[in-house]
C-alpha cells in the first residue's frame, strides 16, 4: 500500500515537468507560436530586447513593428514606422536602442524605447534596400543591401552615430547577415545565386579574407543566426527548413518547418534555446526547441 502511494505521489509531482515538456514539444519539431496571418507577406527580422521582450516586423499590416508574447502568441503593435517606411530587421544595441533597416526608405531607422520616437539613423542615396543588419558589441552595424532587380548587392558598415562605410560591392543579392559569437566572423548570404561567403572582421570592424563558407544547389536564402557554439543557422526559403551549418560549413542538420517561405530566426527563451522563424506565406511564428 505504501508503495502505491509512493507511485502516486511521484506520478502528480512528475505531471507538471510533463506537461511543460509535452507543451513545448520535442527538440526539432516545429510548432506555431502565433495564428497564421496575424502579419503581413513581409514578416521577418524578429529579435528581443533585453527585458526578453520579442519584437516582429510588419504586424498586422506592413510599417509596424509588432510586440508579441512568447506565453500565448498574441500581440499588438508596438510603433508605426513614418510613411515611406518598411522594416525588414530588427537589433538592439547595448543601451536598448531599437534599430531597423527600412528597405523602402532606404534608411537604417532608430527608435527610442520609451517615448516611441522614430528617426532615421542613417539614409543613403547609395543604398539599394538595406536589408538585414547585425549590430557588435561596439554598437556598429554590419548591413546586407541587394539589388534584386539586378541580382546583385553591396555590404555596408555603419559606425555609431550614423557613419555609413561601404565594405563590399558588386556581390550577389546580399541578404542575411551574421556574426560569430566572437565578432570575429561576419557571415553574408546570397540568395539567388546561393552562396554563403565569410570574412574576417578586425577590432576596427574592417572585413578581410573573404571565402566561400558554402553553397546550396537549390532553393533560396534569408535570414541567418550564430547560436552560442559558432554554428549557423540559415533559413532556406523556399525549402521549409533552418539549415544547421558548423563553424567548419559542414550541414549537421535541416529543421522542417510548417511553412515553406523561412524568412528569418532569433533565439530566445530559456538559456536561449528555443528558435523563433518568421514565416511569409504562412504569416505566422513557428517555433522550436534545440537541446
């Protein structure tokens, strides 16, 4: 009788841990944190500030940016961006600053966190479309820039305080963007011509040694994140599934997702281990957990 109880007693206990895990489902399956079509076809760039708030570009309708709980996957819109404007990426910088790449006004826009206040950071004639960015510990930007039209694309440096510095032009359509965890790899995909290229970035965030990381046969690239052991993790679009590359390029896995147009990815969460993708034709967040 008293083993029985035992038995019991552990079962209840265990039920909760259960659950936890049944919710949040298995490593690798993708599950919806949100409903579909709560944004528009431009979802992407989803990032979090330091309060592990999560941030959503083109919430509900293009020019917003979307503050979404990670609890329930409702949302509302946190800022409408100024007329002209579209956000295609987000980051933070170390203060808390919003930062955006609007590829229709051809700016990188900054938003204060607590009064709402958009400006632009930087605008350039000689911008294409900024399209991703990624953001040091120093506060400087690194920004992706394709030229669709003509499938190719520049590379920017942008310095704090708004100081654009071309790095690279005549690429192919630059997109996603990324940097190891020590700063010092910055990784740039194509998407049409499916290449991956890194190079080496020094203490002044000049880029050298630039070399084919790898490449893909098929399907399109987009956004791209460093998890904290240096492997990539790319969104094929088109494909449905994040590429898991090591720091070496070797594929060690593809996550399916739901949908099939991947546009971008953050980790967040617990010790950072659960993965966020934005999905276009879905326009939706599909999740997943990584061990």
């Amino acid at each position: 009788m008293h083993k029985f109880i035992g038995l019991l007693a552990a079962a209840v206990i265990a039920s909760p841990a259960l659950a936890q895990q049944k919710k949040a489902g298995a490593p690798y399956q993708a599950q919806d944190l949100t409903e579909e079509n709560m944004f528009s076809q431009n979802i992407e760039g989803p990032n979090f500030d330091k309060a592990g708030n999560l941030y959503v570009v083109n919430f509900r309708h293009d020019g917003t940016i979307g503050k979404i709980s990670t609890k329930d996957g409702s949302g509302e819109i946190f800022v409408t961006l100024p007329e002209g404007s579209t956000a295609n990426s987000i980051v933070f910088n170390r203060a808390g600053n919003m930062y955006l790449a609007d590829f229709s006004g051809h700016n990188v826009l900054e938003v204060d966190m607590r009064t709402k206040a958009v400006k632009p950071y930087v605008h350039s004639d000689r911008f294409n479309q900024p399209n991703d960015i990624c953001i040091n510990r120093k506060g400087q930007l690194f920004a992706s820039d394709p030229d669709w039209k003509n499938n190719t694309g520049q590379l920017w440096r942008i310095d704090k305080g708004g100081q654009a510095v071309l790095l690279e032009q005549n690429m192919g359509t630059t997109n996603g963007i990324a940097l190891s965890p020590d700063e010092k790899t910055l990784y740039v995909n194509e998407s049409v011509q499916r290449k991956i290229w890194r190079f080496d970035v020094d203490d002044a965030g000049n880029l050298s040694n630039k070399t084919l990381f790898t490449e893909f046969p098929d399907f399109g690239f987009d956004g791209m994140k460093c998890d904290k052991a240096g492997n990539l993790y790319v969104a094929r679009w088109g494909k449905g599934v994040i590429a898991i590359l090591s720091p070496r390029g070797q594929l060690v896995r593809e996550v399916p997702l739901k949908g099939k147009q991947c546009s971008n990815l953050i980790f967040g969460g617990r010790n950072k281990k659960t993965v966020y993708v934005t999905l276009q034709d879905r326009k939706c967040i599909e999740m997943f957990r990584i061990p």
